[in-house]
C-alpha cells in the first residue's frame, strides 16, 4: 500500500513541476509581450546607421563573381535647398556623430497620417543620404540609407526589406521636437 502512495505522490508531484514550468513560461511570455510587444514601431538608434557601424562597415557584394569584392561606405551627403538653389555638403562623421546623438532614442510614429506624406512628394527640407561603393571596382557609388525631412520636425527613414519593391520602398517616420533647428544648424553653415 505504501508503494501505490508514493507513486502516487510522485506522479502529482510530477505534474505540479510541470504545471508550474507552464504557468512560469505563460508569465514570461506575457511579460515580454507587454514590455516588447510587436507594435510595428521602431526606434531610430536600430534603423540609422550608428556612426560606430559606418567605421567598421564592409559588406560582401551578393552580386560579385569573386568572393573578394566588398562595399564599403564612400561618403554622406546632405542635399537641401537655399534660396531655390539645390545645395550638397559633404558630412563629416563627427557631424553625423551629433545627429545620430540627437535622433537615435526617437521611436517611429506608430500611425502615418496622410497629411505626413505631402510634405516628401513635395518639397523636403533636407535628404541625408549614404553611399556604398564596391572597395576594388572603383565604381559610382550608390545610395545605401535615406533620411529625408519633412516639415517642422518630421523626418523618414528608407527601410530595406528584399520583398518591397524598390522604387517605391518601405518608410519608418519619425518625429524630434527641435530637429528642424538641429538640422539647419549642423548643414547650413
């Protein structure tokens, strides 16, 4: 008869080990969930290149013949508009260090309205973008990462996702009060 009870007793104990594994697994899902829950928003530190990235960045060309033929970022260049004239500026990395600074704890807008994307069909304020070039071919360097500023202080980021189609792409939008102050300050010298 003692034998039956303490198998018993092993088999409830048994059970209430696992029960709890569930519940405790149930609790650290939820918890998860609540604190990282998948809202589509993104933060800009995690889609702007960080300016340690943009020093080590070399990429293998996908597109190579050869295993030896890598990307490397040839420059950022700010493009804007003064006194209805297009303007270029060569951005120096500790420039691109204070925006990164400035913008990097933003979090995208979780609605667009409709009213955010006329300012970018437009006229912007601005478009920071970065280039890549392949390091041994030398050849024209092509845009990698897009920033462009739109009225006041909204600002997008071009996102790539390999099943969006590229002329049109995907936008993360943003918004930091002051940025269009900042913005004027560091490129409009």
């Amino acid at each position: 008869m003692e034998q039956s009870y303490s198998k018993k007793y092993e088999i409830i104990r048994f059970l209430s080990i696992i029960c709890a594994a569930i519940l405790g697994a149930g609790i650290l899902t939820g918890t998860m969930l609540y604190y990282y829950n998948p809202s589509g928003r993104y933060a800009a530190g995690n889609v702007i290149l960080s300016p340690a990235a943009i020093q080590q960045m070399q990429i293998k060309d996908p597109h190579s013949r050869t295993n030896h033929s890598q990307l490397i970022i040839d420059r950022t260049l700010f493009i804007y508009s003064k006194e209805g004239r297009l303007q270029q500026k060569l951005v120096g990395f500790d420039e691109y260090q204070k925006f990164y600074d400035f913008v990097s704890g933003d979090k995208s807008l979780e609605e667009k309205p409709e009213e955010l994307e006329r300012p970018y069909q437009r006229e912007r304020k601005g478009v920071l973008t970065t280039f890549i070039k392949d390091s041994l071919k030398g050849e024209k360097s092509t845009p990698f990462q897009i920033i462009e500023f739109g009225d006041e202080d909204h600002y997008r980021v071009k996102l790539h996702d390999s099943h969006e189609i590229e002329e049109h792409g995907m936008w993360a939008y943003f918004y930091h009060t002051g940025l269009e102050n900042r913005i004027a300050g560091f490129y409009e010298s």
